[in-house]
C-alpha cells in the first residue's frame, strides 16, 4: 500500500488551511522515533519516511483530514511525540504522519479520575492535575515530551507502577474517545475493557482523540540514590523495599548494576566508581524507614533531593531509570543496546542473579521493580548490551529465555513479534488469549476498516 501523488496532492488541496509540512528534512525528522537504540531497527527503519506531515489544531481538523485519507486511501500515521522505541510511528508505506500534539487540552482530575486530550504531554497533564491533589499513576522517563495518547498507544507504565502495575493494569485506563478511519468518520467513547482494547496497539486500531484515566493522589517525593559494593546486598535492598516493606510509600525504584552508574556522568559526584545503585523516589515521610533498611543492607545514601529540589534542578532521577538509562550510556558509548525481560514473580531475584552470573559484564543488570497486572511483585528489565551483532543478540536473549525469563523484543517492528497480540496457532491460545485476540481485531475492524492506521505493523488482520 503505497498512496500515489494524485492523491496526496489532493489532500492538500482539498484542505488547504490545515498546518502541512512538506519539507522532505522535517518530515524525515518527524518520521522517527527512538529506534535507533536498536541497531536492527535502525537498519530496517532509517530511510521510512511520510509523504506528509499534518498537526491538527482541533478534532473537527483531525476529522477532515480522516475522512480526506478514507477517500483518497491515503496510510495514516498517528504520532504523539515520537519517543516510542519500536518504530511505531515510523511509517512503513508513506502517507500522512498525524500529529496529535496540537489537541492537547486538559479536561479535568476529580476524585481520583481525570480526563485530557489525546495530545497532552504527561508532565502537562500533571502540572494541572497536582495542584488539584491528583497525579498520573505512571509517568515514563520521557514524561517531559510524551503524549498521554503515545503512553496509551505504545508505551507500558514508567514511575508509579512499582503500585499502580502497569498501563495495562485493569481499572487504570476508564475511558476513550475514539474516531474511526472512514469517509464518514464515527466518533465513539469506549469504556473500561473495551477501550483497553486499542491499548499498545500501536495506532492501528482507531485515532484515540480523548482519555479518561484513574490518578493516584498528589505526594511529596523524596528522591535518594543508595550505592552498595555488592550486587546481592543492593538487589536484596530493593527487593525488601519494595515487597516486604508495605509501610514505606513509594513511587519509583530501579536497580543499576555496575557499571551502569559509571555512565551516568552528571551525578558523578554522587556515584564512586564501580558501585552498584540504586535509584528511588519514596514519600518524603518514609524517609527514615527507607535510610534505616539502606544501612541494614551495607549501602550509603549519596543523593538527597525534594521535590521542590528537583524541580528547582530541572532533573529528576526518573531520567536515569526506565529506558533513560539506556539513553545516558548511549551518550558515553555508541556501541551498546538493551533489552527487555520480564522475571517470574516466584524467583525474579534468582534469575537475576542467574543472569548476571552468565552474561556479565557483556550485559549490564538494570531491573526496575514494578507490580504486574495481577498485583504481583516482581521486577523487569532493560538491560544494557555491549553489542556485536545481530545473531548474538539473538543468542543472549535465547538464553534469558531458557533461564525463564520473558523477553519482550524491542528489536522488532511488527506488533505480534514484541508480544502485544497474538497470531501463532489459534490451538495453543487459552479461551482468553482467543477471546482477546478476536475482540481487539474486530475493534480493528470497526475503526479502520481499510487498513490505513499504520499499515505493516499489523500481521494478523489482513484487511
Ligand atoms: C529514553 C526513553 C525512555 C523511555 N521510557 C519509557 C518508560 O519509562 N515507560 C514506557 O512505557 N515507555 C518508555 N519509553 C517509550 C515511550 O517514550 C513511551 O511509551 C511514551 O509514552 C510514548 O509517547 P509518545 O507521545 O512519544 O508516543 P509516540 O511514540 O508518538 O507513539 C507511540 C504509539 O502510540 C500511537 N499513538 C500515539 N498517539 C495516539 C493516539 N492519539 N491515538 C492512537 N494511537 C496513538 C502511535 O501511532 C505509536 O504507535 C521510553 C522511550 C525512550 C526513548
């Protein structure tokens, strides 16, 4: 599927008025996203490219350039601010990006739920709902640039699922306004577990324009880096901390083994050579708990800052953890990558120290400690590779996998193969994993019954 010229030209001369860009630099520019931390998408994505780029100021713009798309068959590319990792905005048959960012308006936050459009950044979305008392329950490193509509569409949780689970955690995301890809496009507010069904679907189910989500209430953080001499005694920290520590009020936690704190150079001062870390925000009232089990295990707080600090600093240690770990080591040293697993609750310390034991130090240990959508506590990771080639990297996930772990490879670009959707044999799927499979394509099927929302990413609707 490819759109002709004829066509596209006549997109914009149908709606001459709307905020095009054509100049073929910016629209390369706006055509990719983060996948370059994968040296296998960057082979396979670099030179994707839309033919157009639109940035609606309004939904009655969105719905003229669908239904201009619709008729003219033109692929559409929902973007919100390019910061996903798989490609998922990068368009494989040209066509138009729609970038969502100029419908950003915040609704409202009331009893612990809020609502905003699709286009707002998550740290906007929180400078209004925090004064009112209430926060988004997960905030990904990139919550300075993301859109809640990117969180929703392809991203999995951040800071605040160490309680709140994951994005996908039934009961976080209560609403969506959705439009259809038609000549006629229909608008829809999907609840609870329908609207669900276009979560991490990567925009090929339906143009999400609205959301409504349940908020966790408005603290006062505290930020503290713990740095230990022995892998075992600051994995031990965190897992107390997090799991056996109910009293303790935490929003973020994350685990660096050495020597990923070595990458971070700009809290330097704060992280000895060759130590192992780890990176929290906690209640500012837990604060003498959390230095009591720090000391408990061996470790030394070296970093202190309120929020207030924080903010006044313009940098949050959110910004060292989740795939901005990632990002600070790729500053220093471009030959790494990463990947991501997921541990069984039962013996996630085990495997992760398994792990370590086999693969160090060509893969550097960074676990986040998170709760799953079955409550349970466990921990993944996006653990950093010195990377050699392709068959290699194939190889040390392979034996993650053998150790029981889960891979989630972020080196693919189709949906099905990073694990969002299911298409292997209908036999080996439970009567769920059907039933899931089935709704989410017959939502497919309502919204964009063409097949233009980011065609290629999709394998298992064939249209
Ligand atoms: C350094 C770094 C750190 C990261 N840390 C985290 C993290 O902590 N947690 C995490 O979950 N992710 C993380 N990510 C991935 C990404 O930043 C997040 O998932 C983010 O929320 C994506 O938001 P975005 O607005 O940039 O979305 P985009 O990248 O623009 O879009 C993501 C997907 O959602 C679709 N989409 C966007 N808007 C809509 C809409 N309105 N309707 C329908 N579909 C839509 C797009 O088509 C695309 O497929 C990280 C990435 C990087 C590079």
């Amino acid at each position: 599927m490819r759109a002709d010229s004829t066509a596209l030209g006549a997109l914009q001369q149908e709606l001459p008025e709307l905020d095009w860009t054509t100049d073929p630099v910016r629209l390369a520019q706006l055509s990719q996203d983060y996948s370059w931390f994968s040296p296998v998408l960057k082979r396979q994505l670099q030179d994707k490219c839309a033919d157009l780029a639109v940035r609606p100021r309004d939904e009655n713009e969105i719905r003229r350039v669908v239904a201009a798309c619709a008729r003219q068959r033109v692929p559409i590319t929902v973007r919100g601010a390019g910061t996903g990792n798989y490609g998922q905005i990068v368009p494989l048959h040209g066509g138009v990006l729609l970038d969502m960012g100029g419908c950003n308006a915040f609704s409202w936050a009331r009893g612990g739920v809020g609502r905003a459009q699709a286009g707002i950044r998550l740290a906007e979305f929180d400078r209004q709902a925090q004064p009112l008392g209430w926060e988004l329950r997960w905030l990904p490193s990139t919550f300075r640039a993301a859109t809640l509509g990117g969180l929703f569409g392809g991203g999995f949780g951040g800071a605040g699922s160490i309680t709140y689970g994951p994005v996908a955690a039934a009961g976080s995301v209560l609403g969506a306004r959705v439009m259809s890809v038609e000549t006629e496009p229909q608008i829809v507010e999907l609840r609870g577990p329908d609207a669900m069904l276009l979560h991490h679907k990567w925009g090929t189910h339906g143009i999400v324009l609205e959301l409504e989500v349940a908020l966790a209430p408005a603290l006062p953080w505290l930020e503290m880096i713990a740095t230990f001499d022995s892998f075992d005694a600051g994995l031990d920290f965190c897992r107390v901390l997090h799991a056996d520590s109910p009293g303790i009020v935490k929003k973020q936690l994350a685990f660096m083994a050495a020597p990923i704190p070595d990458y971070f150079t700009s809290l330097a001062e704060h992280l000895p050579q060759g130590c192992h870390a780890a990176l929290m925000l906690v209640l500012e009232a837990s604060e003498d708990a959390v230095r009591e089990l720090i000391a408990a295990h061996g470790g030394v707080v070296t970093y202190r800052k309120t929020m207030a600090e924080a903010k006044a600093s313009k940098r949050t240690l959110v910004e060292y953890c989740w795939n901005h770990t990632t990002l600070q080591a790729l500053k220093v040293d471009k030959n790494l990558t990463y990947i991501q697993s997921r541990f069984d609750p039962a013996r996630a310390l085990e495997q992760v120290r398994a792990l370590e034991g086999a693969l160090a130090p060509e893969v550097m240990m960074h676990v986040e400690f998170i709760r799953l959508t079955n409550g349970a506590y466990t921990c993944s990771g996006l653990q950093i590779v010195r990377y050699t080639n392709e068959a290699r990297l194939e190889q040390i996930m392979q034996i993650y996998r053998d150790h029981g772990a889960i891979i989630n490879n972020p080196h693919v670009y189709i949906l099905e193969d990073g694990g969002k959707l299911r298409d292997m044999d209908r036999a080996t799927l439970s009567a769920a994993q059907r039933l899931a499979t089935d709704s989410a394509l017959a939502m497919k099927q309502r919204f964009d019954p063409q097949g233009l929302l980011n065609p290629g990413k999709l394998r298992s609707w064939a249209g």
